[in-house]
C-alpha cells in the first residue's frame, strides 16, 4: 500500500487539508523554538563552559522585559493555533444538512454497519465520493471510538450516547479504520476497511444482495447458544413455559391477569423476566438484559414466532394454555 | 501517649505546635470537601438526567427518620462545641461529659441509619437484580407500613412515574442509580461517624485523665472540626437526598 | 490566633447557632413539601448553605480564626467549585440526543 | 570533580550521622526521621520502577512484528496497563516528593523534621499497603482495563482483578494525600529565622505547587475509583449506562484528578532543574520570582484543563472549545520556565558535571513533550491524533524525558548528601548520554507513527507501520541498559565511592550547610538565614575564589528572544 517507511497517512477527506494545513502551522512553530532553545543551550554550553574551577558567572537575577516578551509572544501564537483549531473542530462537530447517514454499532470486538437501504456490514464501510456521510454511532457494551487516519476524523462511541461524525471522502481507495479507544481483549483487531467508491459504483453495490441472514435460523443457534432449552422444553415440562404456540396467545399470568404474547412481551420477558411471570411457574429467570443484543432479541423473536404452529403442549386450557413465558 | 502539653522535637514552641495541628487539620478537611465533591457531583448530574425517577426515590425514603436524624447530628455538633469550650476553659470534667454525650448522639445516629437501612432492604430497594422500585405500590399497604392514603399516593406516583420514563424497566434502571447514590453517599457518611465515634472513644479515655485544659486542648479541638464537617455533609443530604420534590408525594 | 492567645466562643453563642440550625432544619422540611418548581431544590440548597455557614463561622471558630487557615477553607470550596462547574459546563451545554434509557440505542437505530 | 571548597585536604565522613544514628531493622521500619523514611520511599518506588520497567521492556519486544512477538492479546492488554498502573501510580507520583522532596525539604527550610514525622512514616505504611493490594492483583489474574480504568470495561465488563487493583490505588491516595498536606503545613510553619517565602529555594516552591495538587486532586481519584469499585463488586449503578448511567461523568472525575497528576510527576522535576541550573553554572537563577510563580501558575491552571481528554468522547463543542483554550493558558507557565534557565545559562561558569548533563537533557526532552503537548490541546488536531502513539510519545517525553530525567539528575544531585559519598563520574556521564539517545530513539518513532493514525494499546499492528516500531524497540534496549548502569554504580558507591564532604559542588541552599549525610535533627542549631537565594557573590563560605565576569551594561536581546 505505501513504502516501508511512510511519515504521513493520505490524504482522502474534506477534513485532511484543514489539519494537515494546521499540523504543518504548528510544526513550524515547533520546530523554530525546539532549534532555537537547542542551538541557545549548545551555543551556551560550550561558549561559558567553566575555565578555573573557582569561577562564578556573572550574578544576572533577571529581565522584565524579556520575562514580558517571553510571556506576550507565545501567549499570540498559542492563541492562533487554539483559533484555528477551534475553526476546524467546530466544523467537524456540526454536521451539514445533507448527509448520507450510516448507522455504526460497535460492540465487543466488531463493528455493526447499516447503510440507509438497510443493507448492513461487518467490519466494512462503502461510502461514496465526494458526499457527505455521516455516521451515528452507539455501542452495545464498552466505549469503542471509529477512527479513520486516512480521513483524519474519529469519535468515541460510548454506551447510552448517539455519538455523530461526518467525513466527505474526496478519493476514491480502500482505507483503514480502526477502534481507537481501548475496550477489551480484541481491541486491536476491531477494525477494518472504509471502501470510498465512484457513486455509480456506489449504487450498484447498495443495490447487490443483502448480507442478512434468515432471522428464524439465527434465533434457532441463539435458541441453543443461549441454553434456553434447558429450561424451555418444548413439551412445557422445564422450569419454563414452552414456546410452542405461544407467540399471538393470551398468556396467564401468576397474578392472575392474562397478556397477549407480542413482541413487546417477549422482549420483556426476555431482558425483565420477573416483571411478569406466567401461572404455574416460578421466578427463576435470570435477566438477560446485556447479554443479548437488540438484533438477537429480533432473531430470537422470530424464532419463537415461528413455533406458532407447533403443537400446544400439555392440557389445552381454554383460551389461556399454560405456556407463553420464555 | 505524650503528655499534656509535651512539646515535640521538630517544633520550637507549643503555639507553633498548636498552629501546625489545626492547619493540617483543615487541609486535611478541603481534601474531604473535595472527596464528598465527586459523589455530588456524580449525584447531580444523575438527578439532572432523571428527575422523574430521583423524585420517586427521594419520596421512598423515611422523611420522620431523615427529619429526626438531622436534629440528632445537629445536637452532637452543639455538644461537641461545648465540650470544646470546657476544654478552654479548663471545665474538666464537661469535657468528658459533653463527649459523651456527643458520642451517645452520634450512635443514635447511626442506629437510625441501620433501621433505614433494613427497611430499604425489606423494600427491595438495594441495587441489584432484586431491586423493584414498583414492590410497595403493587403489594398491600401494610406490607411496608404504609397507611392507606399513603400507599394510593405511591400507587399513583410510581403510576405517572413508569408514564413518565417510558416504562417501569427504565423507571427501575434509574430508581437503582438513585438508590446507589443514596447507599453511597449515606454510607460513606457513615463510615466517616464510625470514624468520628472512635476518635471520640478515644477522646473519652484522655479526658478522663484529665489530659484537656486551656493549655493542652488541639485534639479535642481537631476532633471537634472533624465531627462538625462530617455534620455538614449530612446538612447537604438531607435536603438531596428526602426532600426532593418532597411536594409530589 | 497564635499571637492574641486563643478566641472562645461563649456558650450563648453555640446555643443560639443550635437553635438556628433547628429553625432552618424545619423550614427546609416545610418548604419541601410546597411546589415551587425548579426552586425547591435552589431553597433546599440556600438553607443549607446557611446551615453549613454557620457551622463553619461558629462552630468551627472559622469566624475567629486566622486569616491563612480562612484561606484554606475558601480554597476548598473554590476548587469544588470549578469541579462542579466546569463539568456542568458539559452538560448543561450538549446538544440534545436522543434519550439514555436502559435500553441499549440499537433500538432505535433498528426502527431508523 | 569540578569545584570544591576544600581543594586540599580529604573530606571524612561526620562521626556521628542519620544513618549510624540507631541501627537495626526496627530503627528502619518505626523510624520517624523523614531522611530514613525518603531511602524506605527510595527503595520502594525503585522496586515499582523495575516491576513497570519490565512490563515495558516485554510489551516492546511484543511489538517488534506486526503480528505480535511474544504473548497473547489479553496479556499484552496487562503487560500495557500493569506497566501504566505501576509507573504512574507507584513510581512516578511517588518519586520526586516521596523521596527527594522528603530528605530535602526540611532541610531545605531549615527545620529538624517535617511538620508530621508520624504520619509521614503513616504514608509510606499507606503505600506500601497499597502498593501490596496492586500486587496481588497483578499476580492474580492481572489488570486489563488500561490504567485509566474507564467504565463501563473496568466497572462492568472486565474479567480480570480489577477490584484489587481499585483498592491498592484508593488506599495509595492517602498516601499522596499525606504527603502533600505533610509539605504544605511544613512550608507554612516550619521555616527557620530569616527562610523568607521568596527566599525559598525553587525546588520546594514547585513541591508546595505539587503538594497543591496532591490534596485538592486525589480525593476525587479516590472517590472515583471507589463508586467504580462499588458498581463492580455491589451492582451499584453510578456511570453504568445499563441503568442510564453515564461512563462519560467516570472520565471526568477521573481527569479532574489524573491530568493535574500530571503535573505533580513533572513539576517537582521542574524543581530539580532549579536547581541543579544555578549550581552547575554559578549564578543566580534567571527570573526566580517567575519561575516561582509559574509553578503555582501551571498547579491551578492545571486543574482547570482536564476535559481535553475528552474532546471526543461527545462533549459539549462549548465546553471543548473552553477547555482546548484554557490547556493553551497551561502551556506559558512552562515556556516561562524553559526560557529562563536557557537564559540562566548566559555569561555562566558552565561546568560539565552529571547532574548538568540531566538538566540540559531535561531541557531538550521536556520542550519536546510540551511542545507536542500543543498538538493535542488543538481541537483540530486532536480529532487526528487522539489514542494514538502520537499522545503516547508526547507524555513519555513529559513523564520519562522530563520527571524521570529529573529524578534521576537530582538523585546524582543529592547523592552525596544522602550518602556523604560521591558517584563514579565518568560511568554517570556515560549513563546520561546513554539515556539521552536510547530515550530519543524510543520514542521518537512514536510521533511519527501516531501521526500515521496507529492506535494505542494495539497488540498488532499494520505492516507498514513496522520499521518505526522496530526502531522503538532498539531503543528501549538501549534505554534499559542506560537505567540499569546507574543503578548499578550508585549502589557500589553507597560503599566504595570518595567521600564528598559537606558541599562538593559548591551549591548555595541550606541542605549544603549540614554535614553529608546529615545529623539525625539536620542541624546542630537551628539555622538563621541571611543570604538570598542562588548568590554566589557574597557567600565567602563556598571558598570560590576565581575570577567571575563582569556585570553585562545591558542584555542582549539577541539570546532571550528564542
């Protein structure tokens, strides 16, 4: 991709020549003080170096004036790097009106995209030239950060927050992104590649076939990863109440009122499920709030719909059968 | 045990001495101010997200204990300070007697926050997978000890409240924040009592060796400034922690 | 303090600090309980702070004592200051976002 | 050995001294003698700067290919954060104050002992718990969640001894905590006849700033890492977001307190530079009064900067705008300091001595860390260059170029008053260049691959980021054996080294007017102080005799403008 010793990462977004520029502004000022203290102190070095070892040097205490200069003039050049960086930040944290949007969810240790047709990706951005993309991003555990050298953005993405940014690429390439704030084992390998394609290109890979798989098969293998089974047998005979059935059904509850099995119920019982419990059944539930994501409740809720037709077990008991609470 | 007005080798003079135990004190009193800071802090930033769900905490809370509470650590303050001011003036055995009567206030103090403590236990109100915010409004009144206006009064507010934070599980999330804050902040002042009760102790058993008078009286003193700042800190919890939005109960 | 020997206050002071701390322990109950709004939680905290002053100012002989151990003790509050402050200057001044819940934010990038 | 007041005679050690005051291990452990107490600090931070120093020297041989060299990623994520918790926490904070701040400042305002004897030996008991309880974590399972424990990893998700290691660093801070309150009551009470505020030696003006810090921060670090720990062992909620909580309000409270640390790692070395400057070229410090200030100057200013940590955490655009110009007020203190002692150098009697060595490679290294620094205060380029090895180059040059550099200058300083015996000067010049180029070498590389975009605490890396890394690592190797080879003849000399006598250098603060090593009680009788600070001309007693230049009619702005 580059030479065995590159010094500087390209140059592929609207941000790059704004803080490169600036960068170029401050290692400038670097550079001149960083020599000027250096050669002074060489020079200084060597020019009084001590003759006679009873030699004392001259009792200067000071200089109002120098103390004044040295004070007034780096106050100035500070002041304009803080300016110009507050220029370029303040650009980067409002978003333009017209952005293509993305959705970016990390988590431990992947990242989730999803493109504005509902296309989604793994550890992969396509984004096109020259348009303005922004990405709102949350994380599902730990705080993650989405960092793009090449486009010279990143953002943390934390827990609880809709953290934005937006980029324009201005070069067609495949570039690196990387998980820039540490969040656990695989830190280092949460990452990936942004893809910036001409727009036509753009299109027909938004218009390719989309990566999801069936819901159901994946709340199947969650069904058996999750180890539901050991409680949810399907002959509602476990310490929990059968799926079959259940999804549509009125559903009894221990306290006596009944509720119709929808997603909202399943969801529930799913992160909540002491909040209700079905007749006959104790409160043995443990939550599975943090343990399974929103996509995976979704799978698994498929997966539970699609036992609807499944044969009720045990005695069929009017309207409300004794099954229902995951 | 050094005895009464021993000077130490690195001071020149016992007012320098003095001079140097009640300064440390008070520094050792801004780190203290700035200990309690991050709680409050944490506090009022969680409070300012979720007023809904902190007004429904505070409104769980035993107002009479809070409210009795108070009183008592107001009277320790006073008994400390006069324990001081025998100690000035050279009323030996005041000294003594105020301190335990200022000890005696202090464990009151403490017995009270224990029974609180109990009842937010038996109320499920402790953080964890037990905690249920909704528990004394869906079982019967008298399961908490509440009256019967007072249990419909909660009925209804925990009702508006669910409405409010869309939701009994958020209501739930947000009332543990409050409870955590509250098991946190009140913990830790107690822990800072447990700590005051035995410097007491120990003043206690000096004073009855008649060690205090208006030559010698820096740990009594010293004490005292610690006993008063632990008593301030609790001037700001109870407010925070009761009586928000008290109005809505 | 080191040079004019020591201040003592007299106990009619301390009782009188006593009864006022009572006074505004009840007025901060009794102003609880009526809706004022916002202001609740301002009153809550004025009568506070005039509780803690006083226990400072009195109490604690902050009133008579010297002026470097005044310092100290405004310093300590000063710097609470600027923690509290400046970071409420985050949070008072953050765009809104769409609420925290306990809900993971998936969600709503799922009905998005 | 350049300079000395007794040219002539050999110099015998005093009869009776600190360390032959009492013996026996009891002697050691109950002792309340701040000097005794600064070597029990001495060999305890050394002890952690070797643990961290290892844990260093593996994650730099890990990273020698892109792929990983040596161990796993979870114990690459331990090697990183054991090696930050042990250096940040146990040695660097430590360092300066606990060991050189304690033998020194006492003696340095004329006073028999600290303000508090017994608690300062409390405080090394405190770290030594502490330091204990961080231990046992390390071996139990070690510490993944970086040293800046942020939640909801540290509080929730971690699966290693992270409640230990909260612990060990909750119980440290009373140490700290101690130790500053211990200096400030000192400063303010304890100063000999005549030991005015401005005539206080530079070194405990930067510790009274440090000590500033030590008691306004590191209640809220406590604070913090105690309701991080409440949340991981009760379910407490405080910054748990699954119950609404916020992991941003954790890095705020976590800041408050850790960016000011910063500043106490590098202002006593400040303080060091002070002054070690004056000695070695035998005039008045340029500015006093203004690097005095500055040093209270870059305490306060310190506090109020925390949040450009956090530029990109979704922090409010005023609040970073606020922060980002307030980190840029922080930076003029320091230059203030840095201009003055180059300017001090001017018209000197400049001689080549170790600890001068230091001072200069001080100077070089810590304007580079702070001038980096400016890179990151920018908002603009902090969005490029945040979590990268850009920000990890810039605080090694701070923290290792700058408060490790001091350290070690002012241990070669203060050798023979701590010791009554000098070092072997040839091999500690050799180890100062040593240091010099290996630090260099280290993390030079590291700026430019931060600017490449190359992440913090990856246990992998592109390819083409290699040869950078492998310039590192050479220079870790050589950075090693530079800090092996003091340690090894700084401790031959505590034995075999020449007899220094009270002042060898010949330097000008009270500590040089004690016998070397000093009497138990510092002084045989309290001194009265009657000189100003870093005057050689009217000071007879130093016995330099030599020709001195003459009074410049006025100053070239030529030299002070750079």
């Amino acid at each position: 991709m580059q030479s065995q010793l590159p010094l500087y990462p390209e140059s592929a977004s609207n941000f790059a020549p704004d803080v490169d520029g600036l960068m170029l502004f401050i290692i400038a000022v670097c550079i001149f003080f960083a020599v000027a203290i250096t050669i002074a102190v060489i020079y200084f070095f060597f020019r009084y170096k001590r003759k006679e070892p009873g030699d004392i040097g001259a009792p200067i205490h000071g200089d109002m004036r120098l103390e004044i200069t040295w004070i007034v003039v780096p106050f100035f050049l500070l002041m304009a790097m803080f300016g110009w960086g507050a220029v370029i930040y303040v650009d980067y944290r409002h978003t333009p009106a017209d952005t293509l949007d993305v959705y970016v969810i990390g988590k431990q240790w992947m990242w989730k995209l999803e493109q504005p047709n509902g296309r989604r990706e793994i550890n992969e951005l396509h984004v096109p030239v020259n348009r303005n993309v922004r990405l709102v991003m949350a994380s599902e555990d730990v705080i993650h950060d989405f960092s793009v050298p090449a486009f010279r953005v990143k953002m943390d993405v934390v827990p609880g927050h809709y953290n934005t940014m937006w980029f324009r690429p201005t070069k067609a390439g495949r570039y690196h992104f990387f998980c820039s704030q540490y969040c656990g084992t695989s830190h280092a390998i949460m990452g990936g590649w942004v893809t910036v394609m001409e727009p036509d290109e753009y299109a027909a890979w938004l218009a390719g076939t989309s990566g999801t798989s069936d819901p159901v098969a994946l709340g199947a293998k969650l069904y058996n990863e999750l180890a539901c089974g050991t409680c949810h047998l399907p002959d509602g005979k476990g310490r929990g109440p059968s799926y079959n059935g259940v999804y549509g059904s009125k559903v009894k509850l221990a306290d006596g009122s009944t509720v119709v099995a929808d997603e909202a119920y399943i969801r529930e019982s799913i992160l909540q499920p002491n909040a209700k419990i079905v007749a006959g059944f104790q409160p043995v539930m443990p939550s599975f709030q943090g343990l399974v994501s929103e996509d995976q409740i979704l799978a698994l809720t498929a997966y539970i719909k699609a036992q609807k037709d499944q044969p009720v077990p045990g005695k069929s008991d009017a309207a409300a059968p004794a099954t229902g609470k995951k | 045990m050094h005895r009464t007005g021993e000077l130490y080798g690195q001071y020149k003079t016992l007012d320098q001495q003095k001079e140097t135990a009640t300064l440390g004190m008070w520094i050792f009193l801004v780190t203290e101010i700035l200990f309690f800071g991050g709680v409050f802090l944490t506090y009022s930033i969680n409070r300012h997200q979720y007023p809904t769900a902190f007004g429904v905490g505070g409104n769980m809370l035993d107002l009479f204990l809070g409210g009795a509470n108070t009183v008592v650590l107001i009277a320790s303050s006073f008994t400390m300070a006069m324990s001081v001011w025998s100690a000035q003036t050279s009323k030996k055995a005041w000294v003594t007697l105020f301190l335990i009567a200022t000890l005696i206030l202090g464990t009151v103090f403490l017995g009270v926050k224990v029974v609180e403590y109990k009842q937010k236990f038996d109320h499920h109100l402790i953080p964890g997978h037990g905690f249920d915010i909704t528990y004394c409004s869906k079982s019967p009144a008298a399961v908490c000890g509440l009256s019967e206006k007072e249990h419909a009064d909660e009925v209804k507010e925990v009702k508006d409240a669910i409405e409010t934070e869309g939701g009994v599980t958020a209501l739930n999330a947000h009332a543990q924040l409050y409870f955590s804050l509250y098991f946190g902040m009140t913990g830790l002042h107690a822990l800072h009592m447990i700590v005051g009760a035995g410097l007491l102790l120990w003043l206690i058993l000096e004073s009855r060796k008649g060690r205090f008078d208006a030559n010698y009286n820096t740990p009594v003193e010293n004490v005292g400034l610690y006993w008063h700042f632990v008593d301030i800190v609790w001037i700001f919890l109870f407010p925070l922690l009761y009586l928000i939005n008290r109005h809505l109960a | 303090m080191s040079e004019n020997g020591h201040h003592i206050v007299s106990p009619k002071i301390y009782a009188a600090i006593l009864a006022a701390l009572l006074l505004f322990t009840w007025l901060t109950v009794q102003a609880a309980k009526i809706d004022l709004g916002p202001w609740n939680i301002v009153l809550a905290l004025l009568i506070a702070t005039i509780k803690m002053s006083l226990v400072i100012l009195f109490f604690m002989h902050g009133k008579y004592s010297p002026k470097r151990t005044q310092i100290v003790i405004v310093s300590g509050f000063f710097w609470l200051a600027i923690m509290l402050g400046l970071t409420l200057t985050d949070y008072t001044t953050r765009h809104p976002e769409p609420s925290r819940s306990a809900n993971p934010p998936a969600i709503a990038i799922h009905r998005a | 050995m350049s300079g000395t007041n007794n040219p002539g005679g050999e110099h015998q050690l005093p009869r009776e001294h600190y360390l032959n005051a009492t013996y026996g291990i009891r002697s050691w452990l109950l002792t309340t003698d701040h000097k005794r107490i600064a070597l029990l600090y001495l060999a305890s931070v050394t002890f952690f700067f070797f643990v961290g120093g290892i844990f260093a020297t593996l994650i730099r041989i890990h990273l020698l290919t892109p792929a990983g060299y040596l161990v796993t990623p979870e114990t690459y994520n331990k090697l990183f954060t054991m090696h930050g918790v042990a250096m940040i926490f146990f040695f660097l904070i430590p360092s300066i104050p606990a060991v050189l701040g304690n033998f020194l400042i006492p003696i340095m305002v004329g006073a028999k002992d600290l303000a508090f004897p017994k608690i300062n030996l409390l405080s090394w008991y405190i770290y030594v718990v502490g330091g204990c309880f961080v231990l046992y974590s390390f071996a139990t399972g070690g510490l993944d969640t970086g040293w800046t424990f942020y939640t909801p990893l540290s509080s929730i998700y971690s699966n290693a001894a992270v409640t230990p290691a909260v612990i060990g660093i909750f119980i440290n801070g009373f140490s700290s905590i101690l130790t500053g309150l211990n200096f400030l009551v000192t400063v303010h009470t304890m100063r000999a006849p005549g030991m005015t505020w401005f005539r206080l030696p530079l070194f405990v003006w930067a510790h009274y700033a440090t000590s500033l810090i030590m008691i306004l921060g590191t209640p809220v670090i406590a604070i913090t890492l105690l309701l991080a720990g409440l949340e991981r062992m009760f379910h407490f909620g405080f910054f748990n977001p699954a119950y609404g909580g916020d992991p941003i309000l954790f890095q705020h409270l976590f800041w408050f307190y850790s960016h000011p640390a910063v500043y106490i790692m590098i202002l006593p070395a400040m303080g060091v530079i002070s002054e070690i400057i004056p000695t070695f070229v035998r005039k008045p410090i340029f500015g006093y009064s203004f690097i005095a200030a500055s040093s209270i100057g870059i305490a306060v200013i310190g506090f109020i900067v925390w949040a450009h940590h956090m530029f990109l955490t979704g922090e409010a655009t005023y609040a970073a705008i606020a922060f980002s110009f307030l980190s840029y007020l922080v930076a003029i203190p320091s230059a203030v300091k840095v201009f003055n002692w180059t300017s001090t150098l001017y018209k000197g009697s400049i001689s080549w001595d170790t600890p001068m060595l230091y001072a200069l490679g001080f100077i070089g290294l810590f304007t580079i860390g702070g001038l980096t620094g400016l890179f990151l205060a920018c908002l603009g380029l902090d969005i490029h260059l945040h979590d990268t090895y850009f920000v990890i180059a810039h605080f090694h040059y701070i923290m290792v170029g700058g408060a490790v550099m001091g350290y070690v200058g002012g241990l070669h300083f203060w050798w023979p008053k701590i010791t009554g015996r000098l070092y072997p000067e040839f091999l500690a010049r050799t180890a100062a260049i040593i240091l010099f180029v290996g630090f260099n070498l280290t993390f030079f590389p590291q700026f430019i691959l931060g600017g490449l975009g190359m992440p913090r605490r990856y246990h992998n890396y592109p390819p083409e980021f290699q040869v950078l890394n492998v310039m590192s690592t050479a220079g870790a190797s050589i950075l090693a054996l530079g800090y092996l080879l003091p340690m090894i003849y700084l401790t031959w000399s505590m034995r075999y080294g020449k007899i220094a006598g009270p002042n060898p250098w010949p330097a000008t603060g009270l500590e040089w007017k004690t016998a070397s090593p000093p009497l138990t009680e510092n002084f045989h009788e309290t001194p009265v102080v009657d000189w100003e600070p870093y005057d050689f001309v009217h000071r007879p007693d130093l016995g330099l005799t030599g020709s001195k230049p003459k009074l410049p009619g006025k100053l070239s702005p030529a030299h002070g403008d750079d």
